[in-house]
C-alpha cells in the first residue's frame, strides 16, 4: 500500500497511478516553488487553521498577486510579430517619439518621460543616469524614457530609438513569459535581453551591438543567443 500523509492530508490507494499522479502533482508545485524561490516571487503568506476529528493543524498558505493579467504564449507570439514588423517613421517634429509610443501600445505600453519617477518603483536602485530608457518589474505598464540623456536629441531623431525601446520591449515580453524579467539562465541578462530584441522583436543586431560596444553586459553572444530562446520558449531556469 502507498501512503502519502502530511499536515493533515492523509490518503491511501491500491492503484500505483493514483500514487504516481499525485506525487507527480506535488514534486511540479516543488519545482514552481523553488523557480519562485529563484526569481525573488512575492507571495503573500497567511496561516490556517484547521481542525479535524483527531485534533487541529496549521497550514501555511502561499498565495500570488494575480492582479495583472498575462497574455498566453500564443498571443505574446503575435505581438512579437507585430512588434518585428513595426516600421516606425518620423513625425512633424522630426522624432520618432510618436512611432515609438505606438510600438509601445503593440504589447500594452506606454511611455512616461519623466525617468527620475521610476524612483518611486524601485526605490533601492539608483535611477541610472546612462541608461537612455528602462523598464522596472514594479510598474511594469510603463517604459521610462531618459529625456535627460546626453545623446537624446539625436537617439530620438533615428531609428536607433526603436530598436532602444526594442530590447526595453523584450524586458517586458521576458517578464511576461518568465514572470521575471531577470530568469536565472546564467548569463548576463542584459546581453540576453539585447538577443531577445534583435531575434523575436527586429531590432538591428549591429546597432544593439554598437550601443552596448562600451557596456560588456549588453554584449550579445552565442550563449546570450541561446538563453534568449530558452526565455522565449518558456524554460526559464538552467541547472
Ligand atoms: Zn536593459
């Protein structure tokens, strides 16, 4: 006879599937957990009490913040294609702002240029006055564009804008497959991100390249390469 028993949950079976089947249940909401664990995942905890005819058990109960709605992997594939086809153009005023922040609407963004406010998200981090644009787990809707910095007037006049709010983009695409826009594929998640632009999202690998030439994270490689598609297909941790 087999017998699972804990807190409580006591139950016997003849049927070695029954047995197989349930623990198979329990190891995949391990391995959720421990994924979970990896990626820093809020829970909210509470605990139960319970009370049965031969006495009365805690139970701790882990529950996740369902507020935001993520698309399924079939529809995040279809803005991805969306968002590789887009061909922006300039406006009146001679920027790419506008074509960007309809890019951005393709996967439900939009852009605050207010970039020291992302403080208010993260307040740990320091809002980094070289990085042009960013996206931040805590305000996830929004992509933060760094009207401040030094090259923006130019950035914003060409097309390296795009493939800028690109890899922005594929932090979001990242957290939405991955529940986390930093998975633990061990490489460095900026380079990764950089490749999830350039293969799912049509960013211009040479101009990813050449704005990440002086920043050795943003470097894309075969292994960057290789983790992106580990991302995009949904494996979002490496042993
Ligand atoms: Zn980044």
């Amino acid at each position: 006879m087999l017998e699972a028993t804990s807190y409580g949950d006591t139950r016997r079976s003849m049927n070695r599937n029954d047995a197989t089947a349930y623990y198979t249940a329990k190891l995949a909401d391990l391995h959720q957990l421990e994924y979970d664990f990896k990626i820093h995942k809020s829970y909210n905890i509470s605990i139960q009490t319970h009370t049965t005819a031969t006495g009365s058990y805690f139970e701790i109960v882990l529950t996740q913040d369902d507020s935001h709605h993520t698309p399924s992997p079939q529809q995040l594939d279809s803005i991805e294609q969306q968002i590789a086809s887009f061909r922006g153009q300039t406006g009146q005023n001679g920027t790419y702002l506008q074509s960007g922040e309809q890019m951005l609407s393709i996967v439900g963004l939009h852009a605050d240029y207010d970039f020291q406010s992302m403080g208010n998200y993260r307040p740990s981090t320091q809002v980094d006055r070289y990085a042009f644009a960013a996206f931040c787990e805590g305000k996830a809707d929004t992509n933060f564009v760094n009207t401040g910095h030094e090259a923006y007037p130019y950035v914003v006049r060409s097309t390296q804008y795009l493939d800028e709010l690109r890899h922005e983009i594929a932090h979001h695409l990242v957290y939405s497959r991955c529940e986390t826009s930093v998975p633990p594929l061990h490489v460095e998640n900026e380079g990764m991100t950089n490749s999830y632009a350039v293969m799912y999202l049509g960013a211009n690998r040479d101009t990813l390249n050449s704005i990440g030439a002086s920043f050795p994270e943003y470097a894309m490689n075969a292994q960057t390469d290789q983790a992106a598609a580990s991302a995009h297909a949904g494996t979002c941790v490496v042993d």
